[in-house]
C-alpha cells in the first residue's frame, strides 16, 4: 500500500537525511551533495500537483535526486573525458606480458579481514573517501554501474561515452578503488 500525499515540509523532515546519504555515497561533496538535496526538493516542491501517487513520495524524491545526481555527472563526464589509448599506464603497472597479474601488483587477500567488517560504518567511510580520489567521470561511471546498478549500455547512454570507453574508465576506478582500500582498509 502506497503511502498518503504529505506536506512539503514533512518531506524534509522525513527524507533530508536519506536523501543526503544517497547523494554523499554518489557525489563525495559535502556542498554539492547538500545543494543536490535542496534542489530536489525544490524540483518535488515545483511538480507536487503531477505527483500522481503511483509510487511513494519517497520513491519519487529518491528518483528526482537520482535524475539531479545523473545530470551532475553528465556535466562534469564532458569536462574530465578519459582519453582512450592502447598503452594504458595502469596496464603496464599491474599487468605482465602474458595480461595476469604481476607479483608485486597482485590484489590483496580481502577475505582475510572477515565479512562483517566490509559492511562496517569504517569501511563505508573508506570507501567514500576513495570515491572522492576518483576523476568525476570515473566515479561517475563506477557509481551508476555498482551504487545505482545500471546496465553498461544505460550508462553510456546517460555520459555520451562509447563502449570501449566505458571499460577504459571502469577499469581505471576499479584500479584506484582497489588500490586506495588495499592502502587505507586492509593494510590499515
């Protein structure tokens, strides 16, 4: 059952802080997380008579910041593009001749630190400080591929980047991300 229509400024009440966290996990800025909050409501506030009830207001706010969210990555995507090339930097780094891992880059054993640990307030705070060290198009691209759990294609679609570029991107977060939680996580 969906729940009743209610006032704007129950919405804030209700909302301001999931809202916040959603945006912070995505955006890694305080300011811009917090001006994104502000601007959906104000967008919910702007279209509360074509808010037909079909999902929950807080279905729909989470979709007005989400649109807000992929509209932020959208413009800072065109300004940081990650340049394809055939001689990837990373590659060299962490890869041998043969494409397996190099001993000295070989990735960490996370299981050693247990389960419930990755599922901590720590690694969470961790994980989003290694977001923030990510170019905006690489989070981007990883945050609406694991946070959002959007398709490859929907992805490419929504930052204007080719296919090839996407996992030229994705490739290189996942590298950093790795990097960055193997330094301040597991080796921590």
């Amino acid at each position: 059952m969906l729940e009743t229509k209610t006032s704007p400024p129950t919405w804030v009440a209700r909302y301001a802080d999931a809202l916040f966290n959603y945006a912070i996990m995505r955006i890694s800025d305080r300011e811009t997380a917090r001006d994104m909050v502000q601007d959906t409501f104000l967008a919910a506030l702007r279209g509360t008579t074509s808010f037909r009830g079909d999902s929950s207001e807080k279905t729909w706010l989470f979709s007005i910041l989400k649109n807000k969210i992929i509209d932020h990555y959208r413009k800072n995507a065109a300004e940081n593009v990650v340049p394809l090339s055939e001689d990837d930097a990373g590659h060299d780094y962490y890869f041998g001749e043969d494409g397996g891992w190099k001993d000295t880059t070989k990735p960490s054993d996370w299981s050693a630190s247990g389960q419930d640990e990755y599922r901590s307030k720590e690694f969470f705070d961790t994980l989003q400080r290694c977001l923030s060290k990510l170019t905006a198009q690489c989070r981007a691209v990883f945050s609406l591929k694991y946070l959002d759990e959007l398709e490859s294609d929907e992805i490419c679609k929504e930052l204007s980047v080719s296919p090839s570029n996407y996992w030229v991107i994705m490739h290189r977060a996942k590298l950093v991300l790795r990097h960055c939680i193997e330094k301040n996580w597991i080796h921590s």
